[in-house]
C-alpha cells in the first residue's frame, strides 16, 4: 500500500484529501506544516508528499525547496488554490512534480498520484548496463497513436533514469513535459484541431479520448490518419535534447515564445505552462510543427 504523506494546514481540507486518497488504498500521514513535513521525511517511509501551498512557517514552496536539496527522490504533488497561481509556477520551477487545482481534487488528485507513483517505481532491469552508457539516440516515427508515442516517452525516460541523468522526481516532470509537447503534436498537429477546439477535453489531461467524435473522423479521414509524429532523442552526459515533429500545418509560435511562463495562465494553457517550467530550453521552428526540448543533467 502506498505511503503518502499529505501536508495541509486546514483540518477539513487535510480531510476532505485523505478520505480520497484513502479511498484509493492509499496509506495517509497527515501534517499540517512544512517544518513537521520535512520531520516526518527524515524518519518515515513516505513515497509521495501532497501539499497545499499556503501554510504557516514553513509553506509548500518551502518545503519543496527543502526537499529538492535533502530529499530529491521523493516527488510532491501541488494542491493550488484560486490566488496562488505566481507562487505555484515558483515551485513547478524549483522542483515540484504536479500540481492539481482544488477545484479539481475529485477529478484529478487521485490519477495524478498514482501516475507519478508508477515512474517512481518503473523497471529498472537493465539499470547497470545502461548506466555504462556514454550517449544515447532514439530516432521514432509513430503514427497518431497516444499509447504507442506514450510508450517512447517511457522508454526515453527509462534510458535517462538508468544512465543517472535524472532523478526520479526529474524524470517525471521532463516525461510529463514530452507527454503533452507529444499530444499537442497529434491533436493540434497531424489531426489539426483549433485552439478551441482542444479545449474541449474530457479531463484537465492534455489528450482527448478516442470517443471524441472528431478526433475519430480524423483518425480515419485523409489525410490526418496518414501523418506521423517524429521524434528524435538524444541522451548524453550533461544533456537530453529532444525534438518532436508532426507533419500538420503548424501553428503561430509568437505567444508560446513571448510567454516567460512565470504564472499559470489558463489562456497558455495548461501543457505549455508545464512544459517550459520543466524544461530548460523550449523553442519552435518556423513553420511552427516542431518543438525542442532541452533538459540540462548532472549526473546523480
């Protein structure tokens, strides 16, 4: 059963979150400050901390500076409030994993926990070999498919955790940032969806399911169902460099680039938000149908 530690300052909050998680057979330690957080860190067996942001003496961003320096292979999860959206892009920056509104608790905390818990705890098999490795490069081609192009992301994640360029926590926010660079290069990309048109989602997550009535016209349609996505990969000692490619139309970049990503701003949308704070370098080519992602490494 997995352990989480949840920090909240408010008796019903910190409630409310625990019953839901616990509902999931998740076990729950709650503390309702970042200094007794860090306490229970040094001596529990915590897997995942779930924090609020505003708390008294020591504050999420605090505590996930903390644990970034003392604790680095443990992730934290955000729960943000409407207001704190400057102090929550500060700590998505300095280390935090995700973040989940609280306006959207039911529909996301749950999910999200358990998707950061299953990077934390992937394979690691060929974990020796793989840390002898000096460089790696993986060129794919992959059709519009979000599980397949899912699992390329994995696999270069897996290589970067192996070869000791990423820490655990790392590993999930630059995979979360592929993740959605790759699905906006399928649906805003080779199946052409408008920005209002993507916004229609079933969920915060950035792809939209197959029981989409557009998305399964496309899918079937000419010539959206013909395109591919490209991505290539290379991993080496200080760098992981990674540009992904669609074959749509592309799209006008100006907003993307003059956006310095410092708040969460719901009209940039969610996915670019996380990618430029998870990422160290972001930038597009002309016709606006490639994008490239640059993650600076110090090998752990």
């Amino acid at each position: 059963m997995p352990n989480i530690l949840l920090v909240e300052d408010s008796p019903t909050q910190a409630l409310q979150i625990k019953l839901l998680l616990e509902s999931a057979n998740h076990a729950v330690t709650c503390c309702d400050d970042g200094t007794a957080a860090i306490e229970h860190l040094i001596n529990g067996t915590s897997e995942i901390v779930v924090t609020d942001l505003e708390m008294p003496l020591m504050n999420g961003l605090e505590l996930i500076k903390k644990m970034q320096a003392d604790f680095p292979d443990i992730p934290a999860v955000l729960v943000t409030g409407r207001g704190s959206e400057r102090l929550a892009a500060e700590a998505l920056r300095v280390g935090a994993t995700a973040y989940v509104p609280k306006s959207m608790l039911d529909e996301m905390l749950i999910g999200t926990v358990e998707d950061v818990l299953g990077v934390m705890r992937s394979d690691r098999s060929y974990a020796q070999l793989i840390e002898c490795t000096v460089e790696n490069r993986l060129v794919f081609e992959i059709p519009n498919d979000p599980r397949l192009l899912s699992t390329a992301i994995d696999l270069v994640m897996q290589l970067a955790g192996g070869m000791q360029l990423l820490s655990g926590v790392d590993r999930y926010r630059v995979g979360n940032a592929l993740r959605h660079a790759g699905s906006n290069a399928i649906y805003r990309g080779n199946l052409g969806l408008s920005r209002e048109q993507w916004q229609q989602r079933d969920s915060e997550d950035d792809e939209i399911t197959g029981d989409h009535p557009l998305v399964s016209e496309r899918m079937k349609l000419s010539p959206y169902k013909d395109r591919k996505i490209h991505i290539e990969a290379r991993l080496m000692r200080d760098l992981i460099r990674i540009v992904i490619r669609d074959e749509g139309q592309g799209f006008d970049t100006r907003e993307a680039l003059s956006s310095k990503g410092d708040t969460l701003d719901e009209n940039q949308g969610r996915g670019l938000v996380l990618i430029r704070n998870f990422m160290d370098k972001v930038s597009f080519n002309d016709a606006g149908n490639e994008i490239t992602l640059i993650k600076h490494c110090v090998k752990h």
